[in-house]
C-alpha cells in the first residue's frame, strides 16, 4: 500500500474541558476533544467567516429538527436520526456557530429486530435534548412505537439504555420541563399516519424522573384554523409564562409559532414570530432557544433544501414585551425573518473554527462518527485496520426479495456536507473467487440513488455506472458496464455541483479520472436529504465473503481534476 497522504486541513488546539461541576454552578461539564491534538476543518462549508460575523446555514448539512442545550459555556445539539444508526448525533460547540461531533446517544434503534431492516423515514423523529439535576436527558417520538428518553452525565460518552416513557402510536416530537416546584411535564405533537388526527399539541404531567407519563395528557393548542400541521414543540418558562416554540405550515412553507401562557395547561396566546418574509429561506421553523452567560438570545431552526435535507441556521432574538421576535424584524411589528450574515454570538472569547467531520482516513480503530449505517448494524459488516490504515467492508447477502438497495441495510453513509463538494475513494476488492456478482462502490443514495462500483464475474472485475429512479417504489437497477478492471484497484469520485447534480467518474492511477457520461440529480430520502457513502454486497449464502479495502474517503472542493470522458 502506498503512504496516505493527508488533506489540506487546519490544525487547531483541541478543546480542553471541565469535568466537575453542578448544574447551578453553570461551569462547563464537557469532556470534548481532550485526547485530540488537532481537529480537521472542512474544505467545502465553515460557517464562520473569520472576522467576528457568521454566514447561514451554519450547518450546511442534514441536521433535522436540531434542538440545543447550554450548560455553562458549552451548547449541545442533537437532531432526528430516523432509522439511521449510529442515532442521536451529539454536536459540540463553545460558540453557537463552531460545531463539532463528539458521539452519539443511541447505539441501536428499539426494537432491535424491527429496526435491523432498513426502516425508511421511521424511528428517532424531532429529539429535545436537555439538562436537569446534574444529567443530560433526550426524548423523542419513534411514530410506530412511542415516546422514549435516554440519558447521561456526559453528552461525549456512554449514554443509558433508551427508556419508553410512553408508548403509542403516533406520539411524535415530545419536548419536557421541569418546573420550579419539581414537577415535570411534557408536551407532544401527533402524526396523522398513526395517530388519525395531527395539528394539535398534548401536554401531559411526568414523574420527576422523567421517565413515565401520569397521565394521557390535554390538549393545550388546536392548529386546525390558523395553524396547520403544528408540530415540533420546544417546552420553555420565562418571566411566569409558560412558552411552547412550535413550528407550523410545513417543513417546506410554514413558520415559527410562539405560545404562551401563565397557566402550564393553558389557555395559551398565539403569535407568528418568524416566517420566510422577503428572504430565501423557506419554511424557517423548529429549533431551539438558548440563551448566553452573557444574556444574549438566539434561535437555531432548519431549512429544508430538499436533496441537501434540512440544513441549521443560527438567528439573533429578543424579547419585546414577553414575546420573542427571532431573526431581524424591519417592521418593527413584532415577526422577524431570517438573516443570512450576522455578528457571532458573545461568548466572551473567540474560540477556533471548528465543522463536523467529513473526510475519514480510516488510520485509527474506530470509524469518524460522521457515518451511519442504514439499519441496525452486524459486527461483520466492517473492519477498522489501524495497522493499515484501512476499512475492510465484507459483502453481505442482499436481503431475500429485495428490488434494489433500498432494501439493504449494511450501507455506510454519511450527510452531504455542502452545496458543492467531491468524494474521493481509493479501494482494492478481493471477492471470493467461488462467487460472482458480488459488489462494491461508492453511492449517492436517496429515492432515486446512483453509484459507481466493481462487480465480480468468472473472469475478472468490471466497472459499473448503476441507477434506479423510484427505489422506494421497488424499481429494478439501470446498469452500464463500463469495461473491465486492468487489476484490484480502482479511485472512485463524484462531484456535487448546486442543485444536486452528481457526476461520478473513476481512474486507475488516481490521477486521469475517466467521466460518466451521464449527470445523476440526487433526490432526497424518506424525510431526509441523500447521503453519499460505501457499500459492499453478495447476492449469494457463503461462508467467507469477499471484502473491499478502503483506503480513505476525502471530501474536498469541486474543482476539474483532469477529467476524460468515458466512452
């Protein structure tokens, strides 16, 4: 194996972190980034522009449904993960706008056999993260199974075993508060698709320890007249009121709800406090209010870009008698709308630029925690090789009936990172000489999804430009083969241009890359954006599966890269 090189990056001191600490203290609790020398700056989106101000989308990657908390000078972010595992990604940040991925709260999605399938759009929707007596708790609503909370004392590692509070169908998006006189409640949207009825939202008394609902709860707001497909609520007090954030219209058309009220179960008060307004940014609603040490006020919220899922953008908010008004209001009539520069948070120091991760060189024994499998994981899917500094993907038997790869779970993937970006690979494929048709490639997976990839035949390795349209809809792979491979190994890139437009091409020397003649326009999942990763399949029962050795994945900028075009 040749020696890696490293990508251009930006060494950075690690954050070093206080342990010990209370909740009314306000210190810091976290143990981010204390082993780490350096941290790898992103080559295609960093939020922050180096001169005191932000750009939006802070994340310019599929953070859905992001909800923070602050403990002491450290903010944490979390997010829906659906049927995606690793779940529950846990972000890190010193500053509101430098984030990094620290770990993960959910190991495997429950239940354990339901969830080894690929269950598209199902699973962990619109978590709340937050802090109380010394421990970091997040709920969330899976729509088939009910409500569950799973907690820790340090967001960066080991978090406890998920807890169903409630169970249910339809029971989504639940946000909980712990009130002055210690009691607990906890408040909740539905789904139509389980539940028959949407656009209300439920507030329902809890044990102190959070881990049962008391009661079946009352309804505290009806969306149906002015407010449709409410949803998404964030729980809050301030000032005597009781605020329930809510976004409502839709993910794609709708606008940020505030309600509030003196009495927890209501009546509540309503106001529009944020909507697109003049601006570009569609849909700017469900996130989360946090405020400063210093008392300054901000508003995280998503966008949804479609094939880019729903990236996060950071707002500036005040009060204005007891109501907030989130982003900048020109009007001064008390609804903001979205900026998309702005001066950074005060947080009483400038602290180093920091993105989650995206390119893996794959040097150390575990994988970069920006990847996530499609289902619950096998421990023979992958092999990290440190010795090498390689990840050995073994092929596994597609799934009995499956169409296409919609159905397969050992797919390894990750968020598109930006706008515009390239992936690159470098593999060697070792199938088992007794099999054919085992495979391997580098894939932009969505409802429709491409990938260039090798396939094993009696008499060698063949290169292979694969697409489906509708792969939700069971719809068979389009396959070109595009010749056979010289030897074992093979570059493997795609570049992501605006509007989602993806162009894979391939080299034998990782330096001429040959095109496809062919433009795939990436399309989004089931209630996320397409995701761009590895996989490696057999379609045959065997007792030792072939393997693919990656050597690294890098995300770098779209640039022409001596590009030929494949005949």
């Amino acid at each position: 194996m040749t020696i890696k090189y490293k990508i251009a990056s930006v060494a950075l001191t690690a954050l070093t972190c206080c342990m010990s600490v209370s909740c009314a203290s306000q210190q810091s609790i976290a143990t981010v980034a204390t082993t780490q020398a350096t941290v790898q700056v992103s080559q295609v989106w960093v939020a922050d522009k180096g001169d005191g101000t932000y750009q939006n989308p802070i994340l310019h990657a599929d953070y859905s449904d992001p909800d923070v908390c602050r403990v002491g000078d450290d903010y944490y972010m979390t997010s829906s993960s659906f049927n995606a595992i690793p779940g529950l990604q846990i972000l890190h940040s010193k500053d509101m706008v430098n984030w990094k991925i620290v770990g993960y709260a959910l190991t495997r999605n429950k239940p354990l056999e339901h969830f080894a399938k690929p269950q598209h759009g199902n699973g962990v929707w619109a978590p709340a993260i937050r802090h109380h007596n010394g421990e970091f708790y997040i709920y969330w609503g899976d729509p088939d199974f009910g409500i569950y909370m799973v907690k820790t004392k340090d967001p960066a590692g080991d978090w406890e075993e998920p807890v169903l509070v409630k169970e249910g169908k339809g029971l989504i998006d639940p946000c909980p508060l712990w009130d002055e006189d210690g009691k607990a409640y906890l408040v909740h949207g539905w789904a139509g698709s389980r539940a028959g009825i949407k656009s209300i939202l439920t507030v329902s008394k809890m044990s102190p320890d959070g881990t049962i609902l008391l009661n079946e709860g009352v309804i505290v707001f009806d969306g149906h007249d002015n407010h449709p497909t409410v949803e998404g609520p964030k729980f809050y007090k301030r000032n005597g009121y009781y605020y329930i954030f809510a976004p409502a219209g839709g993910v794609a058309t709708g606008w940020q709800l505030v309600l509030r009220s003196k009495n927890i179960l209501g009546p509540y008060e309503e106001k529009i406090v944020m909507d697109q307004g003049s601006t570009s940014i569609n849909g700017p609603h469900q996130g989360a209010w946090v405020t400063t040490p210093a008392g300054e006020d901000w508003f995280f919220h998503f966008q949804d870009v479609e094939a880019y899922g729903r990236i996060v953008h950071l707002q500036p908010m005040k009060w204005v008698n007891d109501w907030p008004v989130i982003g900048e209001d020109n009007d001064s009539d008390g609804k903001g709308e979205p900026v998309m520069v702005h001066r950074k948070p005060n947080v009483g120091k400038v602290y180093p630029i920091a993105t989650p991760q995206d390119s893996d060189e794959f040097d150390g024994n575990q994988l970069g925690l920006q990847w996530q499998w499609h289902a619950n994981p096998k421990s023979t899917w992958a092999f990290l090789n440190p010795t090498k500094g390689q990840l050995r993907l073994f092929t596994d038997q597609m799934p009995e009936g499956a169409k296409n790869i919609w159905d397969v779970p050992n797919l390894l993937l990750q968020k598109f990172p930006a706008e515009e970006f390239t992936v690159t690979t470098k593999l060697k494929f070792t199938p088992n000489p007794k099999l054919q048709n085992e495979r391997t490639g580098l894939l932009v997976m969505g409802e429709d999804y491409a990938y260039i990839g090798l396939v094993s035949k009696s008499d060698g390795l063949y290169l292979t430009y694969n697409t489906v349209t509708a792969a939700h809809k069971g719809s068979p792979e389009k396959e070109e083969l595009l010749g056979k491979l010289n030897s074992t190994e093979v570059y493997f890139r795609v570049q992501v241009s605006k509007g989602g437009k993806c162009q894979f091409s391939y080299s034998e020397d990782g330096t001429a890359f040959k095109s496809i003649n062919y433009t795939f326009t990436a399309q989004p999942g089931r209630w996320i954006g397409a995701k761009v990763g590895l996989f490696a399949t057999r379609q045959d029962k065997i007792n030792d599966s072939g393997f693919a050795d990656f050597d690294w994945f890098r995300v770098t900028p779209v640039t022409s890269n001596n590009y030929q075009t494949q005949k």
